[in-house]
C-alpha cells in the first residue's frame, strides 16, 4: 500500500459504521422475559456441534489456577495467580477439528471460585465459561473438565471469566493450526501484550473498588448521563463466583475509600489518544509487560536475517490498548481475530484488549526492539528480535515507525474465503453503549448486566438468521466490544472479528449469521467496564 500519512488512515475508518442493508429492525434488546431461550446444555446446542468437523484427536491437558509469585523480570517478582506457576500460562497449540479436554483444577485462596473462557474459539455453549450464564463458577478445591472441537483456524487466548481476575496473570495462548495453510513463513513467534498491576501496587478488586467510586464527588470527569437511565454500576461478583480479593497472598491494604475523600491510587488521569477518540484508559499500571516481561528485561526472539516470521500478537490487557511495531521493519497485517485478510503493509497497528493480529515480517540484521507503546498513558512494553550483532536499545525506546502508518481492523477487508455470503439483513439491533466516569456506571442500553438474572432482557436472536448489530457509543470513552461464541463481519466487506473498537460518539456495524445455538455474552473486553455492567446476553430463541 501506498505510503498514507499516520493517523489518517486509522481516524478516517475506526469508528465509520459498516454499510449494510437494513432489513427488519429493533430498536431495544428483546426484552419480553417469557420468551424461552435455548439451555447452554440443551438439544439444538449438541446438534450444533455434531456438524463441527472434527479429527478424533484428543488433546488433554490440566490447568491449574493457584496463587504463586512469578518472574517478570528485572527483580519483579509480584504475587499473583497464575496457571501452573507461569505467566502467561504454557501456550496451547492444536489442529483444526482437534478436541481440545482441559481439566481447570482451582487451587486459588480464600475460596475464590473462577472459570475458563476461550477466547474467540467458536465452541459449544457449555464449555463457553461464563458463570453464571453457561456453567456454575468453579468453586476453590473442585475441577471442571472443558471438552469441545476447535474447528477454526486461528490466533486466541484463553482466560477467567469470573470478577476482573482477567486481569490477574491467569491467561494463556491457544493457537489453532491449519493443516492447509498457504501462509509461506519460516517461523512463529506468539507475543502476548499485557498492563500490569497486580502484586505491584495492589490487586485488581484493589482497582475495582477505587473506580467504582467514581469521579462524582470530585467535580472532574465526563457526564453519565448519556443514555444510561442514572442506573448505578452493578458489581458482577455477586454470584458463587464472586471474585473476593484482599487475599493473604496479596502485599497491599484495601483500597476503598472509607467516608470523606476518595483514594487515587489507581485511577489514572489525564491518559489521551488520538487514535482512541479522547481518553485512552482509566488505571494507572506500573508495568507493561510482552510475553511476561518487563521492559527493563525483556523477551528476546533470535533469529536469522533474511527470514520470514509470523507474529501472533495478542492482548491479554485489562484497560490498554496497545500501539506496535518493530523497529526499522515493515509489517504485513495477514490475519485479525483468527480470520484472514487481504494483506497489509503498516509501520504499525493499534491493537485494543482482546484483539489479536498475525503479521509477516521479514528480519534485518541486527538488534531490533519490538514496542508495545501504551496508548495515551506514556509508557511501553518491549521485546528485542535479535539477528545479528548491537546492544540492546533502552527500555524507552520509540522507533520511527510507532509515527508512520498505523492501522486497526476498520481499514481491512476480509479475505476473499472468509467473507460473510450476501443476505438479507433479518434483525438490526442498537446496542448502546453507555455510561461513564462520574458514576463509573458502564452499561449497555442503558441497562447494567445483573448476574443475579443472566437470562433477564436478552437480545434475541433465532438460528439461521442474519443479525446486524449497530453499535452506538454514547459515551466519551472507547470500548473493544467482544461477542462470544461468533465471528462478525464490520459492513459488507470488513474484517471477520470477534472483538472490534468502538470509538466515542461513533457508530459500528457488525454482521454474523446466527449458527451456534445457546447464550453469549456481548460486552467491553475492558476488565473494569464489563464488570460495572457493560455486558449483555445474546441469547437464541428455543
């Protein structure tokens, strides 16, 4: 592609709505409670994943979630929970078709119950992982056993989805191999982006309870009453699987704010991006780590100069997203969210939580630093690629290209292979994205997801249909808005995703044809916004 300068590109498509025909349409989500929604265990779910076409394969493995204090680097040594002592957790690789059996064994303190998510994997409902919705929580002491065929190729991780322990160190890389791939690269490497606080200045909950508070009472921050009905944030661990914190293996106090002032030891002001519309992010995060290390002391990848190496980027975030490149390299954008696209050369890529982007890149000789720049909050994540002889840059290093081209998901076009069929539209639903940070009252339509009540006001969707969804950002902050169990298409030609940028005050539509029966959630994949309520149930009609 022709040189185009920065930030253009990416501003000009990022939050344009997707051209689509607008067939029949809602303008709330379903919201008749007697309308009987499929069981995630139910009859049309198995016959769903009979049709998946699988190898006979068995890959059997066993996580287990227990607290431990791991190496970051750099004399960074936080406890944390962590699956089977590491972080990120020992990569997971399959065939297209194999059956993935993973034992989650829960060893973590204080009888804190969680779960295991799959993150963009298109699997059977029940083995989805989102307590209360699809599986009880895993209580502390028990075992659950996730069984399903993963038959789409692609780059995913996988995570808790119980509390925001998403944004403890319990996530791993899953990487799903393509027996047919016509990809022609010499080598792999998986690069997992991550912010990190926990163990370090306080633990996640920590962060929840200062957040929650709001800025309300402190005569600063946006207004939230846009469209959000003045409802209250809900704390989604209210259920068995409720995430408690403050737990003995945790360094630091409470950071609830008792009577009067409000702490501020988490909440992070004045963070501001271009490329994300205004406010970049809410927490303040001592570290930014790639593949578990600090910038300080990083990964280091060696190869050879000449050679061509896919990249599987993924980000493992809570509340960053994240702006890459590789020093004195070009990138070719080949695949986002598992599915491929027509190729792209970029200086760089704004990758946002749980998005994940294969690129190709062909190594110089030399030593190169691969930075993660923390959109906004002035900070990095580094690794170095290392091919030949040189010192290693400093941890603060800014190559040339973070300023070049950068792209996101909004300019791309889907593969050829993988473009969604032409169809009438059957169902258009809003989904407003509301709230903000006076109140800190992050929610959908107005309407914070109760845990208590996961069938409660779905969205309604019926099996064979094509679904469009417009989402609406009424809000002054960005959201990467994540759908479980499908892939969508942005307008008629965009990228297949899972998780997709949504910027403030601008409009996406999506497009998925509603082929894997059951209840999903749709939410921000922002740790802290998904936990006040920015969540809701796509839910297929029995």
């Amino acid at each position: 592609m022709t040189s185009i300068n920065r930030r253009s590109v990416l501003l000009a498509g990022l939050g344009a709505a997707g051209a689509g025909t607008l067939a029949a349409c809602s303008s709330d989500s379903g919201s008749d409670v007697n309308n009987a929604l499929v069981n995630p265990s139910g009859s049309p779910v198995a016959a769903a994943e009979k049709k998946r076409k699988g190898t006979g394969r068995r890959q059997k493995l066993t996580l287990t979630a227990a607290p431990g204090m791991i190496d970051l680097g750099g004399g960074v040594m936080p406890r944390t929970w962590a699956f089977d002592g590491r972080t990120p957790g020992k990569e997971v690789r399959l065939s297209v078709g194999d059956t993935l059996v993973a034992e989650l064994s829960n060893q973590l303190p204080n009888r804190t119950a969680t779960s295991v998510h799959w993150h963009g994997i298109a699997l059977r409902n029940d083995m989805d992982g989102v307590p209360p919705a699809t599986q009880t929580a895993v209580r502390a002491g028990s075992t659950f056993t996730y069984e399903f065929v993963a038959d789409a190729p692609g780059t995913y991780f996988f995570h808790p989805h119980v509390g925001v322990q998403l944004d403890r160190g319990l996530y791993a890389p899953l990487i799903v191999e393509d027996p047919k791939e016509t990809l022609a690269y010499d080598d792999e490497w998986v690069v997992l982006l991550d912010d990190w606080v926990d163990g370090v200045t306080g633990t996640p909950d920590e962060v929840f309870a200062e957040l929650k508070q709001g800025m309300g009472g402190m005569g600063m921050g946006e207004s939230a009453s846009s469209g959000s009905s003045g409802m209250e944030g809900h704390d989604m661990g209210d259920m068995g699987g409720m995430d408690m914190g403050g737990d003995s293996e945790s360094p630091s106090p409470s950071a609830s704010a008792s009577s009067g002032g409000m702490s501020m030891r988490f909440m992070l002001m004045g963070a501001e991006s271009d490329l994300l519309g205004g406010d970049a992010g809410d927490v303040k995060y001592p570290h930014h780590l790639i593949n578990g290390r600090v910038a300080s002391d990083p990964d280091v990848y060696t190869g050879k100069p000449g050679k061509k190496v896919r990249l599987r980027i993924v980000n493992a975030g809570g509340d960053t997203a994240y702006r890459v490149a590789l020093g004195d390299h070009k990138l070719t954008i080949t695949h986002t969210d598992g599915f491929p696209v027509q190729h792209q050369d970029v200086d760089a890529l704004l990758v946002g939580m749980g998005e994940r982007y294969d690129v190709l890149v062909t190594l110089g000789d030399g030593v190169f630093p691969l930075v993660a720049l923390a959109e906004g909050k002035n900070a990095n994540g580094l690794a170095l690629v290392r091919t030949g002889s040189g010192s290693a840059p400093k941890a603060t290093v800014r190559p040339k290209e973070l300023d070049g081209m950068i792209m996101s998901a909004s300019q791309l076009r889907a593969a050829d292979d993988v473009r969604l069929r032409s169809a009438k539209t059957d169902v258009t639903y809003q989904i407003k994205l509301t709230g903000g940070m006076d109140r800190y009252n992050w929610a959908i339509n107005g309407r914070p997801f109760d845990m208590k009540g996961p069938g409660a006001n779905p969205i309604l969707v019926e099996e064979g249909r094509r679904v469009r969804l417009d989402f609406v950002n009424d809000t002054d902050m960005w959201h990467p808005m994540h759908l479980h169990g499908h892939t969508y298409q942005l307008g008629d030609s965009g990228p297949r995703k899972d998780t997709s940028i949504v910027l403030p005050r601008k409009k996406l539509s999506v497009f998925f044809d509603a082929d894997n029966p059951g209840q999903w959630m749709l939410h921000c994949h922002n740790a802290y916004h998904g936990e006040a309520g920015m969540m809701a149930n796509v839910a297929y009609r029995a």
